[in-house]
C-alpha cells in the first residue's frame, strides 16, 4: 500500500505553452505542469499547514527531514544519515551540506533544529514525544524521545517537517504562508486565490535537474469541470478522481489512471461530547442510539451507491497495510432488528432525527447520501447539510457543531497509532484531532501501551482490543477505505501518488 505508483507513458506532450527543443530536430516537447486542486490550499506555511490538498504544493516547494522511498522504506532527504541509541531513544542526524534555499541562502543545522522544534510546538499531538533537540556541530544533530516510539521515523517523512528557512520565518511568520522559501524542486512565484499557485524549477536543486521548467496547481473545484479540462488539454492532471469517472477515463486513450489503495478510511462519526455552547450531543452519553444508527448500516449498499464497489467494506477503524492489523476481526453489526431495539432503548420506540453536517465534496457527500437512505429503514430521520468545505472544518473540525459527519480516519504511517492517538485518544479533544470528542479511559491506555511498547504481541493485542471498543461502544463507524485515484494525461513520464495522497513533482516530465 505504501508504493508509489510510477507512470510509463510516452515521453512527449501534445501541446501547452510551456516548450523546450528535444534537442534533436523534432517537435517541442513540454516543460510545463498544470495540476488542479479541488480546493483552496489554506497555506504554504508547512508548519501550520493541515490538509492533504494544502501538502501537495507545499511539499513540491519544501524537502521533508527524511523520505518513503517506493518500496516504503525511509531514506534520507534532508538528513542523509542517522544513528539510534541501543535503547532507542536518542536519534541522531547528518544533515546534508550545500543545500540552498530558494532565496538564496544556504541552509544550516539551526535551519533544521529550528523547524522541527517549531513543529513540535505546533503540532504536540504528532510530535510531543520529541525532547531536548540540539546540535551537536554543524552538520548533526539529535534528539531524545519521552518513550521508545518505532514509528518516529515514518513521523519524520511527513510534510510537516519540512524544512524552512529560520531568517525568513522569523522574519514574518504570518507572511510566510504566502511567500514560502523552501529547498525543495520548486520555487514559489505566485498566489491567485481562487484561480491558482504557480511555482517555477529550482536550478540549484540538490537531486539534480527538474524536468518541469514550471508547476501550475488550478483551483477547480467541480470535477466534472476538472475532467473537461483534462481532456481538452487545459490541465495535465488532478486528484481525488472519482469512482464514477473511472471507467471514462481508462477508455480514453489520452489518459491514464492512477490508484493506489488509501490509508483514508471514510467513517460515520459521531459527536461523543458537547457543542460549542456547552450543551451535550444528542449522541453523547447514549450508546445505544449510536449502536441503533450503526446497526442500521449495511456497509457493502454504502460502498455500491458511494464508490461504485471500488473497495471492499472496512470493518475496523484502521486500513489493512497497518502493523498487527486483525485479519479475522468481526466487526460487522448490521442487523435492523437490532437497530430498532436499541432505537426503542435510546428513548425513541418511535423514531428521531438528526442533522449530519459534510462537504460538497462527493466522496463525502455521496456516502452521507447512502447512510441518510438506509436510516429510514429504522424511522430515523437524517438531515443532510453539506457546506463548503471552508465553513464544515469551521463547523465540525474546530467548533464540535454537530450531530454526525462523514470524515476520513487517516493512516499517514503504517501504524495503528496514526489514526487512534489523533482521532480516539481524549487527551487530544481539541479542535482539528480527536473531533469526535471521544473520551475512554481503556481506550486511552491500548493506544498508549501500543505507542510505547517494543513487544509485538503486546502491540497487536492492542490494536486487536482498539477495534472491539469502537465496535462494541459505536463512538464511530468505519465504512470503507476508498482508493487514492488520479488522472494524467497519458504522456506523463514519472507521475506518481502514494497513499498518503503524496507527489514527488521532481519526478515527472513529458
């Protein structure tokens, strides 16, 4: 799950404004990138930085501290090399020299301390367990973790720590996420909210040549118009394609589909807590409402009508490619004779009603659809609001207005603890993490023991337990892992997406 997929198209475009000479006599051959986005990056600030469209352009303009190579290995990226104590807690780096920001100064071991405690600041629930970062001279530097933690390195191939350039930063650190000044393949040029970002090649950088002269992400947000677009010639490529634009796009001749599986597992959440007003959730502290709507939902209608069968029904909160993931586990509790009997136990024999708030978004909104026509089977009325998805993280992410949602639980590492300690751990109920507000003392202790434990049967009857407590207290309900879908036109040479929704721009050329 966690390889790259890497295109093996023809080698020359067909048209674009950006051109180069092959060098050999013959047509023009592309230089250029137009790639479009569903919505607005919120940043290019990459410490801030928070959504999966915000990391493609600030990864193409940034180089992370360590890299998952295609066979999902870690290799070195910034840091080139490394040393782990016997104990495994204090990590050591080498950073590699005669690396140049874009503006040109030369990037240095405060550059790097300096983001990765800036990181630590910013994003504690990621990064807490990172303690004491100092330099050791001018080419290392190390830190000591609070516990033995054996996914830190996977943690350090995250967008998040990239590197930035500490004198611009400080310089203006509200600015920055407008005017970013990274190491990476690509250079910031310009911003056009609404319309696009537009980055030009890096001729200093550090791997080598980049075969893309200049990288153009275009803000569309309807993918039908994105479609259209890319068959007329008008973008190079897009993101987050739909299942139900599969089969046109893989009868095209002119383009090529990408898909890798996601480590997104699409989940019906509930608010286990309280509003923004201090009044409880109609589903906090009522378990058997919650098992009434989760009973009430065959997964396999929900995967038919929301991605057209294009991945088999999740039944645990985690996907598949996790380490100790309970191959056997039974989670499926759809029985609608159930669903009424603890509709009538919930205190309502003769049916509710409740709001779920989600995106426009059709891989949001089509699910919420799905779910919204099995509840009436039960007498539950859902009221479906879809907004934009600026005013939903508002809403749902930072403020806890709502009932129930559909959202993704995100695996950014192949690891149980990913997911659980940002979505499931109560010490994180804060805004844009533990949104569902779930507060369980045993659930809290497997997802720690799993965090610090360096024995693998302990870890796997973690995640093994972690899955019965969601199951059998219906906090969520996780639906399915849908596939990382993406289009190009089918010249592309090197394209690539993983997991993650991660590109690696400096592989692609025509």
């Amino acid at each position: 799950a966690s390889l790259l997929l890497t295109a093996c198209g023809g080698s020359n475009g067909s048209s674009g404004s950006g051109t180069s000479s092959d060098g050999g006599g013959g047509a023009p051959v592309k230089d250029s990138l137009v790639f479009s986005v569903p919505s607005e990056p919120t940043t290019m600030d990459p410490l801030n930085a928070a959504e999966r469209i915000t990391f493609l352009p600030v990864h193409a303009i940034h180089d992370t501290l360590l890299a998952e190579a295609s066979d999902g290995t870690i290799v070195g990226s910034i840091a080139e090399s490394w040393e782990i104590s016997d104990d495994g807690l204090v990590y050591t780096f080498k950073i590699r020299e005669g690396v140049k920001f874009h503006q040109g100064q030369d990037m240095t071991i405060e550059d790097v301390i300096f983001s990765l405690e800036t990181i630590c600041k910013n994003k504690p629930d990621l990064y807490g367990i990172i303690k004491d970062i100092t330099k050791v001279d001018d080419t290392h530097f190390s830190f000591t973790l609070e516990y033995a933690f054996s996914p830190i390195l996977n943690l350090l191939t995250l967008t998040h720590v990239s590197i930035v350039c500490k004198e611009t930063y400080e310089a203006d650190v509200e600015g920055y996420g407008r005017n970013p000044n990274g190491t990476g393949p690509f250079k910031f040029v310009s911003w056009m909210s609404g319309e696009n970002i537009v980055l030009e090649r890096n001729e200093q950088y550090w791997r080598g040549e980049v075969p893309m002269k200049s990288l153009t992400f275009r803000i569309i947000p309807e993918e039908a118009t994105e479609l259209i677009a890319l068959e007329a010639g008008d973008i190079d490529a897009y993101i987050q394609v739909s299942e139900s634009n599969r089969s046109l796009i893989e009868s095209n001749p002119d383009l090529k589909m990408y898909s890798v599986p996601a480590g997104q597992v699409y989940t019906l959440a509930f608010n286990n807590g309280t509003y923004s007003d201090g009044q409880k959730s109609i589903f906090a502290d009522n378990k058997a409402l919650r098992q009434a709507v989760c009973y009430a939902i065959n997964k396999e209608d929900v995967v038919a009508l929301a991605i057209d069968n294009a991945a088999d029904p999740l039944y645990t909160p985690f996907p598949d490619f996790i380490e100790n993931y309970p191959e056997n586990f039974d989670g499926n509790v759809y029985n609608l004779d159930k669903a009424k009997e603890k509709l009538a136990e919930a205190g309502y024999p003769n049916g509710m009603s409740f709001t779920m708030k989600t995106t426009t978004q059709s891989g949001y909104s089509k699910p919420a659809e799905a779910v919204q026509g099995q509840l009436v089977n039960v007498g539950i009325d859902m009221k479906l609001v879809t907004m934009e998805r600026g005013t939903y993280l508002q809403e749902v992410y930072n403020n806890f207005d709502y009932d129930a949602t559909i959202w993704a639980v995100s695996c950014d590492y192949p690891n149980m603890d990913s997911g659980a300690y940002r979505r499931f751990y109560s010490g994180n109920i804060l805004p844009t993490q533990n949104y569902m507000q779930i507060n369980d003392p045993e659930l809290d202790e497997m997802i720690m023991t799993n965090r610090q434990s360096l024995d693998q049967a302990e870890r796997a009857a973690c995640v093994q337990r972690v899955c019965e407590i969601i199951r059998d207290e219906s906090y969520c309900l996780p639906l399915y892992a849908s596939p990382t879908n993406m289009a190009t036109n089918a010249n592309l040479k090197g394209a690539n997406v993983n997991y993650g929704s991660v590109v690696d721009f400096f592989t692609w050329s025509w």
